[in-house]
C-alpha cells in the first residue's frame, strides 16, 4: 500500500506553503526597500540624509519664445536622434486662442511613477533627486513609458549612431550613446552638475528661461547668469507644477504669465 | 499489473451489451492518432512549420535591425505583440478552466473533451509566454527576470511573469495528472508494434509511470489530486489576466487606468479560451474521427457556456465606454471617440459585431445551433477579440499627454500616434497561431487524445441518460423527487452503449432504467432541436 497523505494533512500543508510564500515575499519587498506607503516624498529641504544638493528646474515661460534651442543643443551634446527629446517644447493654445510655448524636461518627480513599475529595478533615484535610467540593465519593457503622464520617456528603437570619445563614463549619469532596445530621457545632465557646469538646455536657452534650481542651498541660476533665490522665486510669481493631481510631485516648477492653464484641473478657474 | 488494477471484467450493460467491446472502441478511438499515420499528417505539420519559421525569420530580423521595424514608434510603444501576449495567454484560460469548472461541477458530458481542452491550454500557454520575447527591446537580458537582486516586487511585470510561470507549471500537472491513470493502456495497446516511435512512447509512458501501474487507492487519490489542482487552476487563472492588465491600468492614461481592466481582462480570456476550446475541438473531432464520442451536445453546451461570457463581456464593454464617454475629461472623451468614431472605428466594430452580438444571435436561434454554427460563432469570437485586444492596447498607447492636459477648454490639441502594420509582427502572430495545430498534431501522435479511464468511468449508461433527461424536459419538468435515482458508478460497470451505437438500437437503452426506474413504454425517440436523439414519453410538448 503506498503511503496515504490524507486530504486535511495535504491541505494543512498547502496553507503553511502559501502562508510561508507570503512571509518570504514581504521579506523580500522589505529587503528590496520598497515603500509600500509610497506617499512619502523626500523633504524638499532641510535634513535630507548625505545629499548636499536637491536638484530642481525653474521654466519661466514669460519668456520662452518657441525657438527650441534647449531640444537641440541637449540632442547634441548627447548624440540624440532627432525624434529623442529629452527637453522638447510643445506650441500651445491658452483659453484666449493666443499661442505660447512649454518646454518640457523630465519632472525629475519626488515619487516617480515609472520607478516601481520596472520589473529589473533599471530606474533608479539618486540621493540627488534624479530619476535616471541604467541602460545596461533595461529589459524594454516600455512599462515606464506607459506609466509617465509626462511623455518624457522615449524608446531606442535603433542603433545610435556612432560618437566620439565622451568625457564621463557611459553609465546612468551619462547615457551616452544610447543602447538599443532600451529605454531613454532626460538626466539633467547628472554627470556635468558635480563638476559646476549647467545642463545643456539651460545654458543653451538665449531667453534666460530655464532655471537650475538647488532646494538644499535654496538658490536657482539660468543661462544669462541670473541668479534668484529659489524659495522667493518661486512664492513671488506663483510657480506651478505640471499635472500635480497625479500626485508625482515634480521638481520642475513652471511660472506662468500668458494666462496659460498648466493643468487640466486648473480649466474651470 | 496487478490485481489492484482496474479490473477488466467483462459485466453486461442494460441492454446485454458487452462492456469490454464498448471499451475497445473507446480506446481504439483514443490510440488510432497514435498507432495511424494518416495521409494529411505531414503536409500539415510542414505546411504548419514553413509558417513557423517565417515567424522565426521575421523574429531574427527584428532583432537585428530593432523594434521600430514591428511599426512601434513611441507614440505607439505598446501593439502587436502586447495584444498578442494577452490574446494567446488568454486563450490557453480556455481549456484549463472549461475542464476544471466541469470536473469541479461533475459534469459528467466532459469525459471526452478534457484531454482536448487541457491540451489546448498546455499548447497556447507557453506560445503566449513566447511573446515576451518579440515584445522586449532587450531579449538578451531576459535572464534578469529570473535574478532575484534584480527583482522590482512592486512591477506589475514582474508578477506577471511569476503569475504566469506558476500557472504554466499548473497546467502542466493539470495535463499529466488524468494522462497517468491512461498510461498503462497506451504502453499495452503499443506493446506488439516496431518502430521509432512505438518505442519512444513506450519509453515515454514508463517515465511518467506506466509501469508502476494505478490501484484503486492510488486512483482514488490521483483523482483528489485533479480536483485540487482543478479548483487551484481557477484562482491562478485569474490572477495570471488581473496582473497582466494591471500591467496597463498603473498608467495615467486614458482607457488603460481603468477600474474595470482586471475583470474585462479574465472575462476576455474565459470568453476566447472557451472559443478556441470550440474550435480544436471540432478540428480534432473531424480529423481522428471522434464524432461517436463528441456529439453536437457538447458543441451546444460549449456554446452556451461562451455566449454566457460573451453577454458578460459586452455588457462591460457598455459599461466602460458608457461611463468614460459620460466623463467631461478630454483625455477619456477624446480616447472614446477614437474607439467609436475615429481612427480605431473598424476595429471596434468589427469586435462589436462579430465577437459581440453575432455570437449571441447564432446562440439563440435554434436554426443556428448546431456544430457548424457553434464552430462559426467559436472562431468568429477568437479573431474578432485578438482584434479587441488590438483595440485595447494601441489607442491609449498613442494618446498626447502632453497636450491633452494643457488643452484648454477640454479641446483636444495634441497629435495622436499611430500604429502601422508591417510584415515582421504579422508573420509572427501568424506563426505563433499555426503553432498551436502544429504543437497538438504533435502531441497527439504521443499521447492519447481520449481520456480512456475518466470515459470509461463517466461516460456511463446512467450518466448519459440524465444528461438526456435534462435536456430533453429541462430540469424544472420533473420534480426531484421524480428523478431517477444515480448510483456511483464504480470503475467497472464503464461504458456507454448508447453513445456509441448510431442506429436505432440505441433507443431502446433508453426504456430501462437501473433501480427498476421505468420510462412509460410509449415513449418516443425525438430530435430536440439541439442534435440530440433522446427518449421523450408522449404528451412532453416543447
């Protein structure tokens, strides 16, 4: 006769498996450093653990007149095919019928929504506040391209074309050339901040529009040389963020001044 | 052999019949695609394989030249092989939950098609999972999935491919389980032949167990283990198309954040398993001569079960774009009218036509229901809902973010992507579609395509009987307490003299009914409309 597994011992055993599978799982989302809550960004300023700066961007749209510097000179210094934009500016309509512009940078988002959908944990955040992406470990899923209400992402589609010596290391700072069969955007210019340079886009922009903002020593400079106090700056002309219902907390603020409505909730004021 | 094995006693049916001659019959009808080798065998299967390997060609070219030669564009990110993915893992739904809901229901009519249907669902799983593969920008680095370090517990990705993994492996057990109690009949009905093969599946029935032989006890409990796996089948099944669409809706667009996505989504999966299900099993019916055991019942009551999931379906197709056309927000009303009106019109329709009300009406009319209108109504749903998916995935993957949201007054400013079709994505659907006859032609020349010891328990005399009873007067017509009284069948008294002889003899099986149950003798063979000869006593007006 061969060994008999009752049915209640069978199960018995099926529910400490399942109970034991669950146990390990919540070890491992402890061991992976997943924030279940997810709701809580990092303090904008003040004591934020080791990181000296916490990187943000000012878009003054005043002034942007449309002339798309910031997209080229980005997809230049970074060996970009031309539909890549890191930076792009969008022709917009405002209420009135008249026309402005809206450049468009990653966010930069306090709590990133294309972070926890990466099934190879390829995106990562710095302690700097940068989302950035490693290519040498993407999978191209395109979930995070999915899951961006920002459209910054975009898709290596081919290979890039061939470039020359770089200055920085290919890694997620400085993801150039880019992979094939991975997904890309914009770092800020992560790997030329510690060395005191501007991202390409701000300082290519004539019109002085885009700011680089530090929410640690709470100051922000654009191209021209302007220089502001970011926290003044920002409370004195009314900053807004793009699409903060979807509760991303964006690190670029937009100051508005053509009547423009920068969220789709913001319609009915 | 033991004596412990199922015993072959020869025991007389109702009628006089000879139990063992009716078993041989099933079991010559289970072994002939394995002993026969019929002319159309290998023009189909390397008809079938030139289409693989086109796919694979195509494949090998997407890999060298990249995505973008698929039509993907990032304004189109997500397509074919997205659509694909859900499609073929929701197909394979099909087989395994129609054979564990009807083990778990003891529907005895079942017998001859679980081998089929759970065949279905072992061939279209791994094809769908296949998917994965055109679908990455990245294949080479697949591994990471399976590296532990790398894992990101919070990617819906992720689970996906734990869900679907697990799942796979159920599916395997699900298949092998009923396989082992056939095992030792296949290895005998093999023992005089030569040839490679014969040998092969000897060796191949001795390593999955035939030699060690089934005992009552080790029956008993093989069945127990079905019908936990079938009841854990059902749970898997679910979570594997929840996860998969959780995959879209942890998005902030519109027609892929929705709250009705995990449900649509396993609906979707029931309502074309259940099709294909119909399908391959009307292929298989007419190419191994099944048609003494596969009668149009089957078709029928398949059928009803799929116009119940296609009613489902398309009441929450009605609830989905009634609700979001109801919301003022540009993104949803313009996503809406893209499906409706605009570019995706065709696509839509033709899911609302031919996967939504066709099936229904082909259902519902009595003229209608028979195989040919099952087996139309089975492959009119598979098509039009791998088109639905279509419909699903591509719209909201080419909607403007940016400027939906800036618009103001709710116009809709920004440019729409598009998808275009190319040949790469196209070949390797079509390829992955004739893998599925291709891979059941070939698993049937290995095993048997009749579960042999589950018919010769269920496909009993008294089973049939009542199943004719319920169909002929509906339940409703005769009180429980007039019911004929169903014995458990023991293992022995097997076999279904009435299913398997087609001339009149066969009514008279219908007279005498075990516990001396007695049908009036005036009683009358009559088609019932749904194919079914049975046994109807005067004055049962319809």
């Amino acid at each position: 006769m061969a060994t008999r597994i009752g049915r209640r011992r069978f199960l018995g055993s099926a529910v400490a498996g399942g109970v034991g599978a669950i146990a390990l799982g919540a070890l491992g989302e402890r061991l992976a450093g997943f924030d279940a809550a997810g709701a809580t960004p990092t303090p904008v300023s003040g004591s934020s653990g080791v990181a000296t700066h916490q990187w943000a961007m000012v878009i003054d749209l005043r002034y942007c007149n449309g002339c798309k510097l910031c997209t080229t000179a980005c997809q230049a210094a970074h060996f970009l095919h031309p539909d890549q934009t890191w930076i792009d500016v969008f022709s917009m309509t405002n209420a009135a019928g008249e026309s402005y512009f809206m450049p468009r940078p990653c966010m930069m988002c306090e709590d990133p929504p294309c972070v926890p959908v990466c099934p190879v944990s390829a995106n990562i955040r710095t302690p700097e506040g940068l989302t950035l992406v490693d290519q040498s470990r993407c999978i191209g899923t395109r979930i995070c391209m999915n899951s961006c209400p920002y459209q910054a992402r975009y898709f290596n589609w081919e290979d890039a074309e061939r470039v020359p010596r770089q200055p920085f290391p290919q890694e997620p700072a400085w993801p150039v050339p880019q992979v094939k069969g991975t997904v890309g955007k914009c770092i800020f210019c992560a790997a030329m901040l510690p060395a005191g340079k501007l991202p390409e886009c701000i300082a290519s922009c004539p019109m002085g529009t885009l700011y680089l903002g530090d929410l640690e020593s709470d100051v922000a400079v654009n191209g021209l040389g302007a220089t502001v106090k970011l926290s003044s700056f920002l409370a004195e002309n009314d900053a807004v963020k793009f699409k903060e219902s979807y509760g991303t907390h964006p690190r670029v603020y937009y100051i508005l001044g053509h009547g423009q409505d920068v969220d789709a909730d913001a319609e009915a004021g | 052999m033991s004596d412990e094995q199922v015993s072959t006693a020869t025991v007389s049916g109702p009628n006089g019949e000879d139990i063992a001659e009716a078993r041989e019959h099933i079991r010559a009808a289970a072994m002939r695609p394995i002993l026969e080798n019929p002319r159309w065998w290998w023009p189909a299967v390397i008809a079938l394989g030139a289409v693989v390997v086109l796919g694979l060609v195509a494949w090998a070219v997407q890999l060298v030249d990249g995505l973008g030669v698929a039509g993907y564009s990032d304004q189109a990110f997500w397509a074919v092989y997205e659509a694909d993915l859900v499609a073929f893992i929701g197909v394979s739904y099909g087989g395994a939950v129609v054979s564990a809901i009807l083990r778990l229901t003891k529907a005895g009519w079942r017998a001859p098609l679980t081998r089929i249907a759970e065949a279905t669902a072992l061939v279209t799983l791994p094809i769908g999972m296949l998917f994965i593969l055109p679908h990455l920008g990245s294949p080479q680095r697949i591994w990471e999935l399976v590296w532990p370090p790398y894992w990101n517990l919070s990617s819906p990705i992720l689970w996906d491919f734990f869900a679907v993994s697990t799942y796979l492996l159920a599916t395997i057990v699900f298949f092998y389980l009923p396989l082992v109690a056939d095992l030792q009949v296949a290895a005998d009905r093999l023992a005089g032949e030569q040839g490679l093969r014969a040998r092969f599946c000897r060796t191949l029935y001795r390593v999955l167990g035939a030699d060690r032989g089934v005992t009552t006890s080790q029956r008993r409990l093989l069945e127990g283990s079905i019908g936990l796996v079938a009841i854990m089948v059902i749970p898997m099944a679910v979570s594997v198309h929840s996860v998969l669409s959780f995959a879209f809706a942890s998005s902030s667009r519109a027609g892929y954040l929705e709250t009705i996505f995990p449900v649509y989504f396993v609906v979707a999966a029931l309502y074309s398993g259940i099709a294909l299900v119909v399908v391959t099993i009307a292929a298989f019916r007419r190419l191994f001569h099944l048609e003494a055991f596969i009668h149009p019942r089957h078709f029928v009551r398949l059928g009803f079960i799929m116009a119940a999931f296609g009613a489902v379906y398309l009441y929450l197709t009605f609830t989905e774009y009634l609700i979001d056309g109801y919301s003022g927000t540009s993104g949803l009303a313009a996503w809406v009218r893209q499906d409706l009106t605009g570019r995706y019109w065709i696509p839509f329709w033709i899911y609302f036509v031919a996967a939504g009300v066709l099936p229904l009406v082909i259902m519902a009319l009595r003229q209608t229901r028979t195989i040919g209108g099952v087996v139309t109504a089975s492959g009119l749903v598979v098509a039009a809902l791998w088109v639905k998916r279509l419909v699903i995935v591509v719209p909201p993957a080419t909607e403007p973010l940016v400027h939906s949201s800036l618009a103001s007054g709710g116009v809709l400013a920004g440019n729409w992507g598009s998808y275009h079709f190319t040949w790469v994505p196209i070949s390797i659907t079509l390829a992955a579609t004739a893998a599925i006859p291709l891979l059941l032609l070939v698993l049937f020349r290995f095993v048997p395509v009749l579960p042999i010891a589950e018919m010769e328990e269920l496909e009993s005399y008294e089973e049939e009987l009542s199943e004719a009873i319920e169909i002929t007067a509906g339940p409703e017509r005769l009180r429980p307490a007039e019911r004929p009284y169903r014995p458990l069948v023991p293992p022995t008294s097997a076999c279904t003299p009435v299913a398997l002889s087609s001339d009149g003899s066969a009514q008279s099986g219908f007279r005498q009914l075990p516990g001396g149950h007695r049908w009036p003798d005036s009683g009358q063979a009559a088609n019932d409309g749904l194919g079914v000869q049975s046994p109807r006593p005067d004055g049962w007006a319809r």
